[in-house]
C-alpha cells in the first residue's frame, strides 16, 4: 500500500520556507494554487513549510522554484534541495 504522494517521477524538489507569521496561510493557498506544487505541508522547525514541487524538465524546474521565490509574498527564507533518483 501506497501512501502519501509519490515523488518517483522526475525532476522534483523540496522546498523548505521560513515565512513571516501573519503571511503564512496566505502563502500556503498561493502555493497549492501553483499546478507543480505536490502539497504545502506546516511543520515545526527548522522551518515553516515544506513544499515539494515538480516539473516536466529541469529547466522547468529551476522556473518553477524562482518563480516561488519571487512570487509567494512573506517568504522570508528558502532552501531547495533537487531531488535526484539513483538506480543501485
């Protein structure tokens, strides 16, 4: 049994925000509104959000997550992690 989204398809990555306090529920409906946005999770520490993305290239993706950054107002800080499948 499967739960929870799957990440197996490529290219995906994680976004983990700081967003300032009074901006936090407005951000995370403008990120569920972004079609390559999975889901827009709270958690507590070392940040607000996590959000993971995907796209149908990774040149759609680095637009995708710029494009957050710029424009989802109250994002105080960011960091992306580009998920990557490894075959063993």
């Amino acid at each position: 049994m499967i739960e929870g989204p799957s990440y197996i398809e490529e290219p995906f990555a994680f976004m983990f925000l700081n967003v300032q306090p009074r901006d936090l529920e407005q951000a995370r409906k403008a990120l569920l509104n972004i079609p390559h946005v999975i889901s827009a999770d709270f958690v507590f520490e070392p940040c607000d959000l996590i959000v993971p993305v995907r796209a149908k290239n990774n040149v759609d993706l680095e637009r995708v997550v710029s494009s957050i950054h710029y424009d989802v107002s109250g994002i105080e800080e960011a960091q992306t992690t580009f998920a990557a499948a490894m075959r063993i």
